[in-house]
C-alpha cells in the first residue's frame, strides 16, 4: 500500500505548505523576540499584530481581543478556570454539556473539586442541546455557559445563536470551544453573542502548539499562565513568532477557500454516509444529519469492535479514527458516542471519518469498497454476529 | 503500537471458527468493556485437545491473543492446556501494550471456561480448574490524573 | 549597516538549521496526532520518546520525568501552582529568591492572593542567594523551595546543590528555573537534588513555543492543563511534535558542542569584560564575575539611560538588551538590579549583551569601539553627568 | 516602534547642549523613573526665545521630543510658547508609542519650568503659567494582570 488516504482531519490536519513556507523565515532569520528594542526583535510584534488582526477579522472580532495561546486545550482550561476565579464573588455555577471535549470537562471536574457547581447539559440523539434544559438551567449564580460550537467526535453543531442570546440576555458570559467548527462554519462573535472563543490551528492546517481565546473585550478574566507582559500581560512566555505566523496563514488561506471548500465537502460527506447506509447492512450515523460540520461522517457497526476495524483500515492505507483521537488511551467507549444514548458494545463500534479538501470521490469509493470488506471480516469472526444470527434464524 | 507477531496474527488469525457439537465452549468479558471471547474446544478421549477454535469480538490485541492462545492448547491434553497462562501468550507474541495485558488475561480466562464447560458436560474435575469469572475486570493502570 | 552582531541570546536564540530540519517534516509528511493508530500518527508517539529521552538523558532524569509545556513560563507556572495545590494540606509556605523570572515572581503573587505565604529570599550585591537566609527561613509549611539555576538578567549562578541538599535534608520539594542554564551548564537532577526543573527550547537554538517541566517520578504535582491524556494524563493538547522534535534535537546538539563552545564563551565573555571595564568609565560589571553564564555580560553605565544606549546600538547593528527582553514593556528598571542593590538612575542605564558560538573576537572589538562612542555622546547630552562634572570640577 | 520623525530627532537631536547664563533653566522628571529634562531659554527683551538648549536623560522618545520641542519653541514669544503642548510635540513627530507618551508630557513641563524660573527671575508674572511639578506622574495603562 502506497496510497495513503487520509480520514482523520478531527484529529489533527496537515500543515500547509504555504503556512510552512510563512514560517519558515522567522526561525533563522527573523528570530527576534518581539519585546525587544534591534529591528530583528521589534519588527516581529508588528508580525504578530498583522496575524493578529487576519484571525480577529475572521471573527468580526477586534485585533486585541485575540490571545495566543499554546493549543486549543490551553484556551478551554483558559476561559473556564480563570472566569470562574474572576467571578466567583457573583456566584459559583458552570453551565456545561455532556458532550465537551475533555479539556472543557476535565477543566470542570477540577473546579468542581473547588467549590463550584456545574450543570451538564445531555444532548438529543442528534447529538443537540436543549434550549429549554438550558434554559430552565439557569440560576442566579450562573457565571459561565461553555458549550462547544461543534462537537469533535460526531460533527453535531449546536444552536449556539441561541445559546448566545440567551446567555446574553441572562447577562451570563458565554465561551464556546469553537476548535472544530471555526474555519468551517462562518462565525461571528457578535452576532452569536459569544464572550469567549477556543481554537487551535492544527485543526485548520495549520501548526501544532499554537492556539488562541478570544475574549471580549470587558470580560474581566485573570491570566493563566503568569509571568511577562506578552499578550497585553494576560498571557506570559515568549511569544511562538513562527506558529503565530503559521496560525494566521492558515486562517487567512482557511477563510479563502471556505465556502468553495465546504460546499465539495459537503457533497462529498453526504455521498460516502449515503453508500455505507445502503451498503453496509446494522449500521448508524451519528450526529445530527444536517447540522453537521461539513467534514464529519461517524457511523457504528454493530457487532464490530472499533480499533480492530481502524487497524484493518490502516492495512489498506486509510487513517481513520474511532471516537476521539486524544481519548484513545482509554478502553471506555467515547463519553459522546454514551450521551446520545449508544448502548455501550456499539459505541465500541464506532467509526469516525474525517474529510479534508484534498479527499476526492474516488478515495470515498475506496474506503467504502474496503470497509465494507473489513465490517464483513470482523463480523465474520464476532460472538456476538454468531449469536444474532442464530436468533433471528 | 503491536508486535510483528502480535500484527501477524491480527491480520492471519488461526483456528477463527466454531465447532459443532464442541465438547466444551466459553464465553468471557462482555461488550461493555469491548471485548468478548467464546472459545470451542474439541476434545478426545485421552484427554487431548484434538481441535480449537475461536470468536472475538474485541480489538487488535484480543484477536490476536485468542488466535495465539488456541494455537497453544491445540494438540496438548487438558492438564498441560490449564498451563497456558496469559503470560505464555504474551510472551508467544513478543509482548503487548501495558494496556493490553487484560486480553491476555481474557485469552486464558476463556480456555479456562470452555475446560469448565467440557468438566461439567463429562461431569468429571480437572485439578487446578476453578469455576471461571465470566467477567475479566480491567486492571488499567491508571496515572494520577489531577 | 549590515553586518548584524547579534548579542541578546538570552532573550531568545537563533533556531538551528540542523533543528529547523528536524522538524519539517513533521509538517507535511509525519503529521500525524500521536494519539492515532494508524502509521503516520502512532509512529509521531516513538518519534516524542526518543526526543523525551535525549533530553532527559542530558539531565540525568528518567524518560517518563520529562513533560513537555509551551514554555518556561508554562513550565513555571505549572510548578508553582500545582505543587501548592498538591501539598496544601502539608503546609501553605513557599521559598523564592527576589531575582526570580516574572513567571515564578507573579506566579508566587498569585498564590498568596490565594492564602499561601511566600518568602523572596534577598540576594547579595553579586546576585547570590544567602544559603543561610534559606536555612532560617524554612518553617515546619514551608512545601516548595523555587530558586532559579542562573539569573536572566546578571547571568549569576546560584549555589543550587547546596540548595538542593537542605531542600533534600527538610524533606521539602525544589523547583529550579534553569531556563537559562540547561544547556550552558551541567545539570544532574540526582546529584542536585533536584525535585523539578523548568526549560525552554527557544533559549537554545531550539523552537519558540516549547519547554518542559521535569517532575522527579513521586512528586505528587497536579495537571495544570487539563484535558486529554497526553504526557501520561499530567499535560493536556495535541502534542507539538515537530516542536518537540526541535527541542530534542537542539538539546542532542547543545550537549554535544557544550564544553567547546562554553570554554569559548568564557574566554570571550572575559575579553569583552576586560575592555569595557578598562576603556568605559564609571561603568559597573553587574552579577557575579566567576559564578556566571558562560555567556552573559551586563554592565551599567553611570549618566546613561538603557534604551537610548540600545537604539544607537542597533543603528550600528548591534542587537543588545537592557535588562529583561521579557520586561521592557515597563517604565521601571529591573527588580533583579534593584535587589543587588543599584539605585535606580544606575540601574536605568544598564546593558546586557550575551554570546553565542556564533560570536567572534572582531565582533566585540567593534562592539566596544561602538559603546565607547554611544556612551560618550548619550553622557555628553546628559544633565546628570553634566552635574557630575561640574560638582567634581 | 518609533516613527521616522522620532528617529530624527533621536539621531541628529536639535538644539543640544548647554546656555551660559540663561534667562531661564527648568529641570523636570526624575532619574528614578529613568527620565530628566532640562531646558535652556535665552529669552531676548521683546519675551522672544532666542535660542534654547536642552539635555536629557532618557530614552529614544524623551531625547526626540526635546529636542522637537526646543525647535517648536525657538524664536516664539513666551505667550506663544506656552501654547506648545505635548499634543503639539507629539504631532509635530508623527506620534509616539502609548507607553511613551508622558515623554511629552515631560517636555511641555520642561519648558514651563523654564519658563517659570526666567519669570521668577525677572519677577514677571506669565498668563496661564502654574508652578510646575517637578515630578511628573507616569499615567501608564495598566491592565488587570496580577
Ligand atoms: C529565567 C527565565 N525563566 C523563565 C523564562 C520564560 O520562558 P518563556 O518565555 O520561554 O516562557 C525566561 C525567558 O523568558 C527566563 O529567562
Ligand atoms: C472540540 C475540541 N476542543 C479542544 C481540543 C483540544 O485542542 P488541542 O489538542 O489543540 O489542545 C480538541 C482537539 O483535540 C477538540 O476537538
């Protein structure tokens, strides 16, 4: 096998050659640090300005109410831990849903080991928040909802307009953890009257180690990381001049391509979930059919067990991931794949595959014909197909 | 992540089947955890395992490890077949993950319960044979998380 | 002017051609999430070992004691915070010296906003740590000792094994800041009895946007970064992989050129020394003249102001620094040439300039001949030095 | 950071040096918060400066708005002069980072301090002219870091 197709975008993306290309100057040449005074050091804070800017009009956000941070789990430990510092003289409650990323649940265990109370929103079989338990959520202490834009796992996309305005109207600070959904899905941080905004640029082609909180400008977050004044003295560290470059490339390329991008994607995702339902017989999309990010197809086949499938996918060239990439270390089924109420052997089934711009209808032809070998195979050799079978004899 | 060995027999697993009339079978773990074994034993009247076969549902490490384990009981009588430890697949198969020793586990704990299931059948007692756990409890080292 | 001489590698360093191709291709080809299973994801997970082992083997430390962070400052922070909430119960006492970086000085602010007591451990006019301060300042609380490997700013040494050995006889915990020392000076964990240990990759011709904390394996600390379960569940977000690959390779090459390169420095370091103090008046070497960075200069000029000295250093293409790159955002002058005692007006008209192997003899020559003029005009246009003149007239 | 008229003026700083006997001297800043101003007038019969001198310790911007606002004030009368503010000084170089911006603030207050001392001297008393500080406050911005 040569061909190497790869599904896994959710999980991380490629780097651009043209991101690495911005970059590339900015470590041997250009490789000042932006605080200083000499023109190798100094003119690196109007880099850094200029990307700055390229992401915040992305957003319709303003240039200074972008942060920098290491990575989109950095941004998310951000936004709820130094919120519910800054405001836990107003009250003590966390608005959440069960199907966060663990960035944003962990980061919640923790507060709640602190004193603080979350509520933990369940989904819809979709995979889609209720407005209503939201709302009916709500109390006089409610400092913070977090509720993700889109989900990493299923691609289920939430009514965060909603959730914006009511969260607005509530007078309660609103962050969403947007890692999947921005440069994906148009956003506007007004519009959807989000307070706080969670990204990390690997997921949008560009580099690894770099991510960013938008945080409007008022919210009176304290810093995580303390130390020198970079970040307008809200974030401390030598400023990533490289990955802050690479961050702004991908946004700009990113937001170039998007509508024309997600349109093929689109087609592309509804072609492949069309031919595995006709296809491959005891299966289940999960997530929302339509308010889904552009890129996502996840499916359960019942009495498959997932790694042996994406081992078998790996054989023939295709990487694919099963739930999420950052959960894998584990042996529970994915905590999402529960939420929209999987019993657990499917969620064990569950296939995540993950398109990127560079993905053609052939490759989909591809991995449908070996995937629909492969469920065969395992099925072939699974006690729990035998004893199906025998039932319904 | 897996062991040539380990790769060699995900990719050609032996002795994948059932055997009809088995003189004993056993079905261990559930698919809560992600994992079930049924293993088929088919045994002569000296005592030896004439043949053996397998069904897994379960990952990379359980099929291999129960097609591993099948190849080591096949041909030996029940009482050297009750010293195929989980640590004797393992080994066979150059090792495996730390978090993937509980298929090990699983492989032996599924032999263990087909000889079970053949001792009640035959209504004899195999030295050494306890009544199998039909549930392999998972043993996940765990770090301190905050 | 073009010929740059490039003297601020303390602030950051020139990232490496041999790092910067290390790292490549794990932009676009090995991109893959480490998380992964399939080939170009898995195999990343290998590639980070290696690279965590190169850099723990430089220290004496095991494989698995070596966690990657964005930074020093991260690395700082995480050690701080943790441990104070790890072993609150122990007691809420923590030891530091005045010269720390930001990152540790704010971090430790932070902690007594929230109930911990902190002692800043003066320093003598050289910069040094007085180990019978430490001695009588450990209480039956005190559950942290954090005191920097070498100063930033005066590049002063700190008697860290003798640190290391009461930290170790009191049973309490140390932390050291070695940012700026690993790699310049041989560091063992063992031998030092070092409990933690903060770098950053930038510092050494590595990436900006990487560092590590190390954590002698039973240290209970915390995750700071909570999320999925990279850096065995202690540190959250898609691994960096070409970041780290960078820093493993800068550290493989710092640690093979170190005793060439640092004898060279020395040697140079004193050269440059010897001049200034020889052909520039009322001028006053700052931090310890033996127990020093191999690399570090920083002098203070009376009747001069730093920025103004920088600036007309940089129009002769001189990149220097005056106290703290990390710093200049502010109007006062250093805490660390405060607390060896310079009065302020002396301590405005400081100036830092640090080697690399890169620097030449010819380059300080010209340095010094540059210096001379700037400082000579920048006093001619001073009322401070023209009082001076006519009070000694 | 700086614009090309700050470098100006840093680089080939006008007017510097010293005035023997001057109609007035005003000194101001201190060398605590890394700047001192001082400004020479001559100041002719008609209350017109003649000429006008300064040295400054500080940094680019103090250096460069002393010596843009000593330009700004020669050959002006005293009233006139006193109108030269720091937003006249600031403008007349292209701007100055926020964090510099109590340089200028500096040199307006240098030059009234000047301007008070030759009032002082020559017990005159000039329209609109306070006793200067001779400590200005650093308004910087701060953010809420802690
Ligand atoms: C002693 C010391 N500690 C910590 C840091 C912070 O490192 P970073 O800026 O890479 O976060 C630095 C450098 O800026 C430093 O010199
Ligand atoms: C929804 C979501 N949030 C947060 C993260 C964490 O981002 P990172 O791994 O870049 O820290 C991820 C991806 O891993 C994600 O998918």
């Amino acid at each position: 096998m040569n061909k190497l197709i790869y599904l896994d975008n959710a999980a991380t993306t490629k780097t651009a050659q043209e991101v690495v290309d911005a970059m590339l100057p900015y470590y041997t040449e250009q490789f000042g640090n932006p605080s200083s005074i000499y023109g190798i050091g100094a003119a690196n804070k109007d880099v850094i300005t200029k990307n700055r800017d390229i992401i915040a009009g992305s957003l319709g956000a303003k240039t200074n109410e972008i942060y920098f941070t290491a990575g989109g789990s950095e941004a998310d430990n951000w936004a709820l831990k130094a919120t519910a510092e800054a405001y836990e003289k107003k009250g003590n409650h966390i608005i959440t849903s069960k199907i966060e990323h663990h960035a944003i649940l962990h980061s919640c265990q923790y507060l709640e080991s602190k004193g603080f109370e979350v509520t933990y929103l369940d989904v819809d079989e979709n995979g889609v928040v209720d407005i209503e338990e939201l709302k009916a959520s709500i109390r006089p202490t409610t400092i913070l909802i977090s509720i993700m834009f889109a989900n990493n796992e299923i691609g289920t996309i939430q009514p965060i307009k909603e959730i914006g305005a009511i969260a607005h109207e509530h007078e309660i600070l609103f962050h969403t953890d947007a890692v999947q959904a921005f440069a994906q899905v148009p956003i506007n941080v007004d519009e959807y009257h989000i307070d706080m905004l969670s990204s990390s640029a690997h997921k949008l082609n560009g580099p690894k180690g770099i991510g960013f909180l938008y945080i409007r400008t008022g919210v009176k977050i304290r810093s995580f990381v303390h130390g020198g004044a970079q970040e307008r003295k809200r974030r401390a560290g030598t400023e990533n001049v490289p990955g802050i470059v690479g961050y702004g490339t991908a946004v700009a390329r990113a937001m170039r391509t998007m509508e024309k991008r997600t349109a093929k994607e689109v087609e592309l995702r509804d072609y492949l979930i069309e031919r595995i339902e006709n296809e491959i017989p005891y299966c289940r999309l999960n997530g929302h059919r339509t308010l889904r990010l552009p890129n996502n197809v996840n499916f359960s086949f019942q009495f498959v067990e997932g790694e042996s499938m994406l081992i078998n996918l790996d054989l023939k060239g295709i990487c694919a991931s099963s739930g999420s990439a950052c959960t894998s270390g584990s042996l529970d089924p994915s905590h999402v794949l529960l939420a929209i109420g999987l019993p657990h052997e499917i969620a064990h089934g569950s296939l995540r595959l993950t398109l990127s711009e560079e993905i053609t209808k052939e490759d989909l032809d591809y991995v449908v014909d070996q995937l629909k070998e492969i469920v065969a195979l395992i099925r072939s050799m699974s006690p729990l197909y035998e004893d199906f079978l025998k039932k319904n004899k | 992540m897996y062991t040539e060995k380990v790769m060699d027999h995900f990719q050609h697993p032996r002795n994948v089947g059932e055997i009809e009339n088995a003189s004993g079978v056993g079905t261990v773990g559930n698919a809560k955890c992600g994992d079930i074994m049924r293993i088929y034993l088919d045994i002569d009247e000296n005592q030896v395992i004439r043949d053996c076969k397998f069904k897994t549902f379960g990952c990379g490490a359980a099929i291999a490890t129960s097609s591993m384990a099948t190849e080591l009981v096949k041909g030996k009588n029940i009482q050297d077949a009750l010293e195929v430890t989980n640590k004797a697949v393992m080994e066979a198969l150059d090792g495996l993950p730390p978090v993937k020793v509980h298929c090990s586990l699983l492989a032996e704990e599924a032999i263990h319960a087909a000889l079970w299931d053949y001792a009640e059948k035959h209504d004899i007692k195999i030295e050494g044979l306890e009544k199998p756990k039909n549930d392999i409890s998972e043993d996940e080292e765990d770090e301190d998380e905050y």
